[in-house]
C-alpha cells in the first residue's frame, strides 16, 4: 500500500471518463494533482469539485511545445498518469485517414512525447511514478479498429520496455489496460460492448493496481482472459474466431 498524503501527481487526459474519477479517488486520497487536458473549463470545474489541492494546467498532447510548456508549468512532481486519449470506432473498409492519424497522434505519440519530458527527469533523479493507459483491445489485432488497436498496442509495448528499463531503479513504471469504460468516447460505438465498466469502477481499478508493486493489471479479469488468451491462439483459428 503506498502513502499517498502530500504526494503530487500529474493527470494527463483528466477532463472527464476515467481520468476525471481517478482524480477524484487520488485527491481523496490525499494527493496533490495537476489536471491536464485541452478543456480548460472541464478542468476547472473539476478542480473545484475535488476535495483536495490542484493546479489546471492545459495541454495538448499532439504539439511537442505544449507538452514541454505543460510539464515545466506542473512543476515538481511524484508521479505522472497518462489517460488521453481519443477514439473513432472504423475499420478498413471505412478508413478515415485524418482521424486514423489523429488516433495515432494523440493516443500513442501523445504518450510518446509525455514520456519525452517525464522520463529524463525521473531517470535523472531516480524516482517517479510512470503510470500508462493501454487497453484490452492491444492485445491483438481486431476487426473494425485498426488504428485504434494499433494505437493502444504501441503504449502496451512502450510501459513493456520502459519497465524492462527501469525495473531495476527506484522509477516505477506501471500499465493498465481497461476494458470498456462508459464514457463519451464509448458512447460512439453501436455494438454491444461485455462487461462494460462505469468511470468510477474502472478508476478504483487503476488505483488498487497504484498502490502495488505489479506492472500490469488487465480488466475486467473475466474479460481480460479472452484476449491475454487469444495471444497464444495459431493465426488461422485466431481469425476464424475474431474475424
């Protein structure tokens, strides 16, 4: 269990979802937060709400310069947890191309260049919490969301390496891959969506895996089984099934 009275975080991707009742769990907790998001009258009404200290702070994850302004403007800080993110539910036969590359922008790039400035800093001082937000759709390719799963598997595999890198120090780097999460962004999907999840759940989630020392948590466990198990299934069965 980690004592988090007087710790300061950062919340990349707060505004609203999942990052927004995370928030809410942190402050309670006792935390000192930095919210971050492009909306800044989400984030101040936020901060209002919460019943701990925050600092607003704007930022927009797809323009290096704002991520660089955004974190000098944070000031010192424990740890950060990565959360934005945007979404289009598509596949390849009714590609988007500017939103399949704003998907990419935002959701792994964007992670890219948060882990631009958080990252030397934190190797620098040997210590920091790295938090990233992958999804259970990383796991392996599906139908009708290409670049959405590409986007989630390529901050899967950047937690993987960076734990790979600093496991051994005293940065501790985590993951978390959510299955469905009612949010704004789900609401766009016209499928039925398994054991989909109220923000509230899936943030007490995330911080539950906060307070250990393991890097992964995937949920909801039941559902996390079909696709941690679907890796190890031989390519013709795996598309006959999912495809």
């Amino acid at each position: 269990m980690s004592e988090w009275a007087g710790k300061r975080y950062w919340l990349v991707g707060a505004s609203e979802g999942l990052g927004e009742a995370l928030a809410h769990k942190m402050s309670a907790a006792g935390v000192e937060l930095v919210l971050s998001a492009r909306s800044e009258d989400k984030l101040h009404d936020l901060a209002e709400a919460l019943p701990g200290r925050a600092k607003v702070v704007t930022v927009d994850v797809s323009d290096t310069e704002s991520i660089k302004a955004a974190f000098a403007a944070a000031g010192q800080i424990d740890g950060v947890v990565q959360l934005a993110g945007v979404y289009w539910p598509f596949g390849a036969k009714n590609w988007d191309a500017a939103q399949a590359t704003m998907m990419a922008d935002v959701n792994f790039t964007g992670a890219m260049r948060l882990m631009g400035v958080v990252v030397p800093e934190f190797v620098q001082q040997d210590r920091g919490h790295i938090v990233l937000t992958g999804s259970l759709s990383g796991f392996r390719g599906l139908p009708g969301a290409a670049a959405y799963t590409a986007s989630k598997a390529a901050v899967m595999t950047l937690a993987e390496s960076l734990y790979a890198d600093l496991h051994k120090t005293n940065v501790k780097v985590q993951l978390v891959n959510p299955g469905f999460v009612r949010t704004r962004l789900t609401d766009k999907n016209d499928f039925n969506m398994p054991f989909i999840m109220e923000p509230e759940q899936a943030a007490q989630q995330v911080f539950e895996h906060m307070n250990t020392e393991s890097f992964k948590r995937s949920f909801p466990t039941l559902f996390s089984w079909v696709f941690r198990g679907s890796q190890f299934l031989p390519d013709w069965l795996y598309y006959r099934l999912f495809a």
